[in-house]
C-alpha cells in the first residue's frame, strides 16, 4: 500500500503526537495527556531485539574482511569472479574492437572513387566503310571505381588494357587526364615531350595555357607506335608534379574493314591488268580511247584503295592519343622517390582520419542509442516491477 | 537523536584495523555507519520477520550490498542511515517474498511468548501486564505497521528517514506511525 507521495500539513494533534513520541525516546517529560503514548513507546523501544553474540562476531569479522569470502573458499571465488567479470569484458571490449574496425573499414571503403578509369572498346561491322566513328556493330563499355586523385607511383601500377591481336587488326586509343600545380604546367607537359619523343611518338597538336595565376591548362594529341601504347600511358601516369584524374582506353577492331579494303585493292589491279592487255590487242582508236579511260577508273580506284589500307596501317600501327592537364589548387605531391608526404599531405590525412572517426562516434551513437533506450526502460519496468512485489510481499505478510 | 551514539555500541572494535590505502575514506565512512547503525539493522529486520536466523542473514545481505554499492551514495539525497535501511528493507522484503514462494512459515517465535516467560522473572505487577499487553498488541500488527514500529523504535530513525526508507512523504510517514501507535494504545487498554 503506498500513501499519498506529496507532503501536505501535517494535523495539529498528530504532530502534537510524534512530538511527545520523539520527547520520549529523547528522554525528555511530556504532557499528561500524552502518557499513554509515552508508555507505549518506551515499552516498544524496550522490546528492541539484542543482536545475538555469536552473530555479532560473526557480521564483525565479514565486514572487517570486507565480506571477502572465508580463507577456506578463496581457491573457488576468484575463479567464478574471472568467468563473471573479466571474460564478458574481454568479449565486450573484442566486440567493440570489430565494430570499430568494421565502421572505419565501410566508412573509408565508401567515400572513394568519384573519377574513373573507363575502356571502351568497339568492333566495326563487315563493310563499315568509315574508320572514324565506329558504326553498326556491337559496342561495349566498361567502367571501374578508381581513387579521385591516383598518385603517379599508384597508376603507374595499372596495366595498360590490350586487346587479343592474334592476326587482327586492331585500332588502339587512349585518353589521359592529369591534374598538376599551375606553377608545375611547363614541367610536366615538358615531360609529355620527352616521353613521346623517346618512345618514337610524334606530337599532332599542342595547346599548353599558363595564367600566371591558379589557372592553367594543356592539351596534346598524340600518336605514338601502339607497341608502345602500353609503356607510354604507364610513362605519363607516373610524370612527376601530376596526379591521374582519369585514363580511357579503347580499342576498335578493323579487321573486316582491312580485308575488304584489301579484296577492292586486288579487284582494281586485277581489272586494270585485264584493260592492259585487252588494250594491247585494240584496233579501233575508239576501242582504244574506251580502254584508257577505264584502265584511268582503275588505277584511280587502286589508288584510294591503296590509300585507304595505308590510312588503316598507319591507324593500327600507331595509336591515337589525348592527353589533358589541368592546374588545381592544391599542390601535387613531390618528385618520386621522395615519399611525396609533406604537410600538406599530413593536414589532408589527419582531416581524413578525424572525419572517419566522426563517422564512426556518429554510426555508434546511432546503434547505441536505440538500445540504451530499450536498456533503460527495461530497467526501468523491471525496478518498478520489483518494487511492487516487494510492497506485495509486505502486504500480505 | 545521535544514533550512532545511542545505538549499536557493542560493535567489535575489530574493526578499528587499518583499511588498505586505497578507499580509505569510503571504508572509513562505511565502517562508522556499520559501527552506528549493525544493532538498529537487525532489530528492524527481527521485528519485520519475527525470525532471528532470517534476521542475521538480512542483516548480513544488507551490509554487504551496502558495502559494494557505497560509492554510490548520494548525500543529496539523505542521510546515510536512510540509504542504508533503504536497502535494509529490500532485503527484508525480499525475505518475505522468499517465504512467501516457498511456504508460510508454521510455528514462527512468538515474541509475545518469549517475552512472557522474561517477564514473569523480572518484572511485577502493572508494569509486566502493560509489557505483556503491548508485546500481544505488537504482534498482532499487520507487517506494515510492524515494520514502521521497527523502523521508528527499534532501528531509531527519525520520521525524515522513516519517510525515506518508506518511500513516502514525511507528514504521510508522521501519520502512519501515528495511526499506528493509536492502535497499539486501543488495543493495550483492551487488553487491560
């Protein structure tokens, strides 16, 4: 049974009451219409159990063990203490070690990759008679996560893709995007210069813009040998003061275009060696004048065949390629070799690894409040639980 | 009232060695709550339960949670001897629940009865009667005016710290004792 909780003024009389009760057990007189009261409760007050003396020595020694347990049980205690105590705080803390990891590990693995790296490659139908943009066939591309900003050591890890060659003819081109400090714009497109020169390039087009400000920008189309595509995209990904932003690589097979191209080269000579010798036997100036005007056709056509194959050599033998630099603000990392850590690139760490750990102090908060709740209410319902059985027992003792 | 001069002065002074470095002063101040308040303890919880070995154990159970949870103690809520029946009391509850699960207690000790055969070596007369008499009224009390009796005379609390340990407010706990005492005084002049 629980009262009112809430203090209220107490009546006169009851107060006058306890006051008598708490001058008697002080010792104190108290007035003659209180004596009945008096007595009572000096008489309870006399009624007072004894502590009996073998439990006296009992509780006193436990308490000044500190409620250690006896001599005789210790070998049993600790051990039950370990399994209950320090084991589910191992386990708990592993836990909470695999979670930890496990944020940082989604929340580093997550927040990559907003450039890319893509190959496209695309195979020209029988008889598509235009080399340039490839048309009819099946085209297929394809595109994989790469960090925002690869460190030239980092790409120049990333093979190059090449096509199967095995007696195909195969048109290759590549597109590389670099960034570089715009102070550093003459270092690296210098650099672009060297790299293709020593690997028998040639240089189509060049545009290289310098502000003197932060901006700043060049542009290169280049041809290089395409056995040698492979050794110069891994060159220029790895020029020093530029970082990849991103690389293509395509590839376009012409094979069928090359045998046609072939097959009307043939055709031509064939029809113009048959002019040729049915012009031997002519007679008539007539007959004469019909043959030269199309043994002309002929070696015209033998002429743009040959030029179309040779267009097509020139395309398979040497690949297109297209690289851009653009300035950024930040500067790039040093020369290789050096490490390339400096303080610009510890800030940029130490940002990193305090947004992760807020990432993770976020991600816990958002497990853990849940179940705080739930952890609080369970105690909560179970105290009040509790307590009302207590208050049942008292009741219906 | 100063409890811890009044009550439980037969404490083993056992307990005056030295504690360790560490903690010195919680065990410090437990010991002088255990020195104060050991006597008053047991007596509350042999007048709840009328039954001296379940008494020690609670007794016991209590100083020991109060050991372990003494750092928990908070001053600004009360006084130490309130947190100390506080937890006193569950114990003792939890005793009765304990009884209550198992089976009701057959030919529990009559206090009334013990306290009978003292009195008639002691005492004489008019005093033994009213003793008799308020002994029979105590034991008719149900369990929850029985423990308020304990707490107030037998464990010595003041009417702050019975309304702490109870739960309730303070006039609530002047109240119930009165009730109480009114009727243990009805019930003596009956039996008179």
């Amino acid at each position: 049974m629980r009262l009112l909780d809430y203090d209220e003024p107490i009546d006169p009389e009851i107060a006058a009451v306890l006051d008598a009760i708490d001058a008697t057990l002080s010792g104190e007189p108290v007035d003659a219409q209180y004596a009945d009261t008096a007595e009572i409760a000096l008489l309870l007050s006399a009624e007072r159990p004894a502590v009996g003396p073998e439990f006296a020595q009992s509780i006193d020694e436990r308490v000044a063990r500190r409620f250690a347990p006896a001599p005789a049980s210790v070998p049993v205690g600790p051990r039950r203490r370990w399994w209950s105590s320090q084991f589910w705080e191992a386990t708990g803390a592993l836990a909470a070690a695999i979670g930890l990891i496990v944020a940082i590990v989604v929340i580093a693995g997550g927040g990559q990759g907003s450039p890319s790296m893509s190959s496209a490659s695309s195979a020209a139908g029988s008889g598509a008679g235009s080399s340039g943009a490839p048309s009819g066939p099946p085209t297929r591309s394809s595109s994989k996560a790469q960090p925002a900003l690869v460190p030239p050591n980092g790409s120049s890890a990333t093979p190059t893709l090449q096509p199967p060659t095995t007696g195909r003819k195969v048109v290759q081109s590549a597109q590389l995007d670099l960034a570089a400090a715009p102070s550093r714009m003459d270092d690296v497109a210098q650099q672009v210069y060297n790299v293709i020169g020593a690997l028998g390039g040639i240089v189509e087009n060049s545009t290289v813009t310098q502000t003197g400000g932060p901006a700043g920008y060049a542009d290169f189309q280049l041809s290089v040998p395409s056995a040698s595509l492979g050794q110069a995209m891994s060159r220029l990904s790895s020029l020093n003061y530029a970082q990849v932003v991103s690389r293509t690589d395509s590839s376009q097979d012409i094979t069928d275009q090359y045998g046609a191209a072939q097959r009307s080269l043939a055709d031509a000579r064939a029809l113009r060696t048959s002019l040729l010798k049915q012009l031997a036997s002519a007679i008539t100036t007539e007959q004469v004048a019909s043959l030269q005007a199309q043994i002309h056709d002929a070696e015209a056509s033998i002429s743009s065949d040959q030029a179309t194959l040779n267009r097509l050599n020139h395309q398979v033998g040497f690949s297109q390629l297209s690289v851009e630099i653009n300035a950024r603000s930040a500067p790039a990392p040093a020369v290789h070799g050096s490490g390339g850590f400096g303080i610009g690139q510890a800030a940029h760490d130490a940002g990193r690894v305090l947004t992760v750990a807020a990432g993770v102090v976020l991600i816990a908060l958002a497990v853990l409040s849940p179940l705080a709740l739930l952890a609080a209410l369970a105690w909560w319902v179970g105290s009040t639980v509790r307590r009302r059985r207590r208050e049942q027992a008292l009741d219906a003792a | 009232m100063d409890h811890a001069l009044v009550r439980s002065e037969g404490v083993s002074e056992t307990l005056t060695a030295s504690p360790s470095a560490s903690g010195t002063t919680s065990w410090a101040r437990f010991e002088a709550l255990y020195r104060s308040s050991r006597d008053d303890v047991y007596a509350y919880a042999f007048t709840l339960l009328r039954d001296a070995a379940a008494a020690e154990d609670v007794t016991a159970l209590a100083f020991e949670r109060a050991y372990r949870r003494r750092r928990t103690f908070d001053s600004r809520r009360g006084e130490e001897r309130g947190w100390l029946f506080g937890i006193a009391r569950n114990a003792a509850l939890d005793e009765l629940r304990r009884r209550r699960r198992v089976a009701a207690l057959a030919g529990e000790p009559s206090r009334a009865a013990d306290a009978s055969e003292a009195v008639s070596e002691d005492d004489e007369g008019e005093v033994a009667l009213r003793r008799t008499a308020v002994q029979t009224a105590l034991a008719m009390l149900p369990a929850r005016e029985r423990e308020i009796v304990a707490l107030k005379f037998h464990a010595g609390l003041s009417n702050a710290e019975l309304a702490r340990v109870l739960g309730v407010s303070e006039s609530n706990a002047g109240t119930l004792l009165y009730r109480t005492m009114e009727k243990l005084r009805k019930a003596c002049n009956a039996t008179a």
